[in-house]
C-alpha cells in the first residue's frame, strides 16, 4: 500500500503541474476485432477520419503480436512482454487517477488489460458484456461522458452487419464530440500479406481538426506511428503534459489524401522483401570471392565482375529512389540486377574500372538525400528503415550508414590523390569531414551510434593527415577534447530543440528517472550486439569477413609490408561501427563490401599481384 502511495505522489509531482487545466475534451478508445479495407474507407469518407499505420512490434517481428504485450505496452507507452509486471511502471489509469480524470472500460476483451483495476473505482472494475443495440451503447456512453474522460470500448464486431451499423453510429454521433482512436486487436487478415505480422491500421477522429494522414515525431513518416505514441496522445488529449520522459510522441494529423495509406502499406512490406533478397544475393557474392581467394591467394575476374555488380547495385537503388514513388517487387528487382550486372560488364571492357568515382557519386548522392531530400533514401533497398520491425523510422538505418562510411574513406583518398595542393587538400577534408559530422547528427542523419563512429575513426584521419604533431601528448588532448565537444554539441543541440529527437529525448529520461536509464539502454544494445553477431545470417558474414582482414594482415606480417593508411582507416571504422551500433553486423558488413572492392580495385591495377 505505501508504495502505492509513494507512486501516486511521483505521478502527481511529473504531471500535475504540467497538465493543461482548460482542456476538457472528451475522450474515447475502441477497440475493434477486426478493421478491414472496407471499414477503413467508409470511415475516411464518411466520419474524417484520419489513418496511419502502426507499427505494434513488441519483441520478434517474425512472430504474431502476443495480445497481452500489445495492450501492456499501450496501456504503459514502454514495449513490455507479457510476462512483466507494471506495479512500477506509468499506466493510464495511474495517471488518470493521478490527475482526478475519470476512466471506465466497457467490454470483456483482452483490452481490458488497458485498464489497472487498482486505480479505478469499484463499480468500473469488472466491465460490462455489451449488448450490440444502438439505444443501450449510446445511454452507456453518455452517462458515462457527464462526467468521465476517457472510455474504452471493446468491440467485438465479428464481420456482422447489425454489430457494423452499431459501430457506425457511434461515430457518428461522438466524431465531434469526443476525440475518437480506433485501433485493433493485433494483425487484421488483410494485413497479413508479405510476411507482414506487426503493420496494424490506427484511425484517429480529433474533433478539432479535419481527416488526414497520420504522423508523429516519434517516425517523422508520413502515415507511418509506433504504438508508444498511443499513450502520449490519449494522455495529452485529456490535457496532460506528455513530457519528454515518454517514450512515443503524441499522433497529429497532416494534409494529405488518407487514401495514401495502402500505397505507403505495400511499399513498406514490399521494401522489406527487396531488402533481404538483395541483402542474400551479397552475402552469397562476398562469401563465395572470399573464400575463394582464401584458398586460391588471388581473385578471378569474374570476383571483380561480382564485387562491382554489387558497388553498382546500391548507386542504381540510390537513384531509383529519386525516380520511383510506387513499388513494384518485380520491377525493382529486374531493373537493380540487370542494369548493375549490365554496367559492371560494360564497364569492364570498354572504360574500365570506376570502382573510386562511382564511390564517390554514391557517398554524395546519400549526402543530397539526407539534406535535401531523405524520402528518396527510404525508397531505396539500402536506405529503407525497416518498419516492420519498428527499431528505427527516420534518419539513416545502419546498413546505408555502413555505406555512407565506406564510401567517406574513399572520398577522403580521392580527394587526396588528385588535388595536388596540399593546404586546398587539408581544407576541403576538415569541411568534407564536417559536413559528414553534420550528415549523421541528430538534425539530419539521426544516428548517434554512426556519429560517434565517425568521431573516433575521423579523428585517425585528421591525426595522420592534418596535424602531424611531433608533440604526441598535446596531440591525444587536443583530439580528445575535439571528440567531447563535438559529441556534447551534437547531444545538446538535440536537447534543447523543440523538435526533440532520440538523444534528446534520452537525456530528458536521464534527468526524470537517473541513471538506471543508462544501464538499461547498455544492456539492451550490448545484447543487440552479441545477438547480431552470433545467430545467422549475420554471423556467417561476420565470419567470413573477419576471416578475409586477419588474412590480409597476415600476408603483411609476414612479408614485413606496413598496411597502408587506408587499410587501417578502413579496419578502425569498421571496428568503431561494430561496437558502437547495435546492428553493428551490418554497418560492418557494408563497410568491408566497400574495402573488399578496394583491395580487388588494387590488385587489378598492381599486376605484382596475383590475379588468376
């Protein structure tokens, strides 16, 4: 009983004074058994209706949403399994008491886990069997909206017309009313095509504004929320300050034609296929050259046809990105293979090679992408965030990060190679450094773990090439202090921005709950990292290219050869992204497809190289 109290007083302290006293809206959350197609456009037509997709992955997002998990983690704005307990954790009904608002459930549902039975008062505790008639529902509704806030009410349609036209009369009676989400009890069948098993339809009526497509500044999609974002949005609905230690952002809804969300529904599944098959075919080519030249000690000139299909295939996706708003699986597919297969032999044996210029284009087509144009990164098989699995919704995922980092080294040495000036060398580096620093900050990029990647691994670069002190000491400190700066800059700048992104919203978290946020945040991408790493396919690939570096190092070793500024550039920024990303394996990975190209690139034109 006393931590109960100790609880409500916290509630009380994080809340209350930031509630917003003049907002009396009513508020009401149906939950459905089933939303299908037919559902979602009668609603957007008659009742404006706004529609987003959400993302409901709770755990694998391989396997079916466990119901329980789903309304834990909406009831609490934290992804909790079912197994977990929520004495400690935030909840609607804790808040809702917290703050003198007034909740009731109606139903028998799974979703009455939304509700905590120790924070209501006793009549509300057991829920109600609803009786499917439009007279009883409404009195029900409206005795309890005289003096209530919030009312959630399960649904159980069942694909019955009778129980359909009660639904609809809700809505149209309270669609300016109340603010009204609808959400489902897991995956609808329609939903369940291309391995989709966590995209669930939302639709939102806010009373004060006209239907359109969902978003929020937890995704920056548009159509496309998480479902940490419902507890922020009911809760502010009822005139509650979400605060930053929240986890979603509230939901709001734009301009924009609602009927959109099947476009952005398909595309979303059907980049997630394109992905891994792409992903697969790279794997099978990097594996199978580098075993053999692991057994043969040379490559064949079919490895360097491979090797440049491979370089060419994520410059034709970057590109196809600017070119294509509607996906088509087929047609993606054709065009990447077939005009990268098409280049890499043309290329071969009438210009030659272009392993550093298309480096080159690529790295600056990614830059164009992040700063002016970043919808066309996500249209593209590299650059797609998965949302499916809802780990990351905008900036720059791990993978295209791998590419953007792999692609920077050799900017770096091309630039340095064909600019004979060496003040005009030094100069463009630090801006080009720069503007890669700014790429991946939280403003642009949004990925923290690549920032400091690029910190640490840069920083060799600027040691070697720029500053060249004899005073080693005064050096380390000066790089040292560079590093604190830039990392505090990029951190801050985040945190005091009214557009708050991950950091940010991470510090505020520290500063509410202490540093056990930090703990947490370890472990979980500590595990992350040793999961990646261990369970295929990313282990083999690991593996193998591990395999491939030590060798190159031992073949050095023994013939007394110093590795060379960029071999080290490359193993340093490889080894930085591998343990400061939680999907490191890919960034990784993607940055030794750019190294291997290299060495290829280097044996071709050395002939005191074996090639076979």
């Amino acid at each position: 009983m006393l931590k109960k109290i100790i609880l409500i007083v916290i509630i009380i302290i994080c809340f209350k004074n930031k509630s917003y006293a003049a907002n009396n809206d009513k508020n009401m959350l149906l939950v459905l058994d089933n939303i299908d197609y037919e559902i979602i456009n009668e609603l957007i037509v008659d009742y404006n209706c706004s529609i987003g997709l959400m993302n409901a992955c709770i755990e694998n997002y391989f396997k079916d949403i466990d119901l329980d998990s789903y309304f834990m983690t909406i009831a609490s704005g934290e992804k909790i399994k079912a197994k977990r307990q929520l004495d400690n954790i935030l909840t609607l009904s804790k808040i809702c008491n917290a703050n003198h608002k007034k909740l009731k459930y109606i139903g028998k549902g799974k979703s009455s886990i939304l509700i905590d039975k120790d924070y209501i008062s006793m009549e509300e505790k057991e829920g109600l069997d609803i009786i499917y008639r439009k007279e009883w529902l409404i009195e029900k509704i409206d005795n309890f909206f005289h003096d209530g806030d919030l009312l959630i009410v399960d649904l159980d349609i069942d694909n019955i017309e009778e129980r359909k036209e009660v639904f609809k009369d809700i809505l149209s009676i309270y669609n300016r009313r109340a603010n009204i989400l609808i959400i489902s009890q897991g995956v609808p069948q329609k939903f369940r095509v291309r391995f989709n098993k966590t995209i669930v339809p939302v639709l939102y009526i806010d009373k004060h504004k006209e239907g359109g497509i969902l978003t929020s500044d937890s995704t920056k999609r548009i159509g496309i929320i998480s479902i940490l974002d419902l507890f922020p949005t009911i809760i502010k609905n009822m005139g509650i300050s979400t605060t930053n230690i929240t986890r979603g952002s509230p939901i709001y809804t734009i301009k924009g034609n609602p009927n959109r969300w099947e476009s952005i529904f398909l595309n979303s599944v059907g980049m997630n296929i394109i992905k891994y098959i792409i992903y697969g075919v790279f794997v099978f080519i990097q594996s199978t050259v580098i075993v053999r030249y692991l057994l043969n000690n040379g490559y064949k000139y079919i490895d360097v046809f491979l090797v440049n299909t491979c370089q060419m295939a994520i410059f034709i996706s970057l590109v196809m990105g600017i070119i294509i708003k509607n996906l088509d699986i087929y047609i993606y597919l054709s065009t990447v293979f077939f005009v990268s297969i098409g280049w890499s032999f043309y290329s071969r044996r009438s210009i030659g090679n272009m392993f550093d210029l298309l480096s080159v284009f690529t790295n600056l087509i990614i830059l164009y992408g992040v700063f002016f144009n970043i919808e066309m990164l996500y249209r593209s098989f590299i650059g797609y965030n998965n949302i499916l699995a809802g780990g990351r919704f905008y900036g720059l995922n791990n993978d295209i990060l791998g590419v953007l980092l792999g692609t920077s080294i050799i900017t770096i040495f091309y630039i340095k190679k064909y600019i004979d000036n060496k003040f005009f060398s030094k100069m463009i580096i630090i801006c080009y450094i720069a503007i890669i620093y700014i790429a991946l900050s939280s403003r642009f990029g949004a990925n923290f773990g690549g920032y400091l990647t690029a910190i640490f691994s840069t920083v060799f670069v600027i040691s070697k090439f720029i500053f060249k002190r004899r005073n080693k000491i005064s050096s380390i400190v000066f790089l040292i202090i560079l590093v604190g700066i830039l990392v505090f800059v990029n951190i801050y700048l985040d945190y005091i921005s009214y557009d708050i992104g991950y950091m940010g919203r991470f510090i505020s978290r520290i500063k509410e709950i202490g540093s056990q946020e930090i703990v947490d945040m370890v472990i979980i991408k500590a595990k992350q990292v040793l999961f990646m790493i261990i369970v295929p396919p990313w282990s083999i690939t690991f593996l193998v290219h591990i395999f491939f570096i030590l060798n190159l190092y031992r073949k050095s070793y023994k013939q007394h050869i110093n590795l060379s500024y960029i071999d080290i550039s490359f193993f340093v920024i490889m080894f930085f992204s591998l343990l400061l990303n939680d999907t490191g394996v890919t960034t990784f990975f993607y940055i030794n497809t750019y190294y291997l190209t290299y060495k290829i690139d280097m044996q071709m034109k050395d002939h005191t190289f074996k090639i076979n």
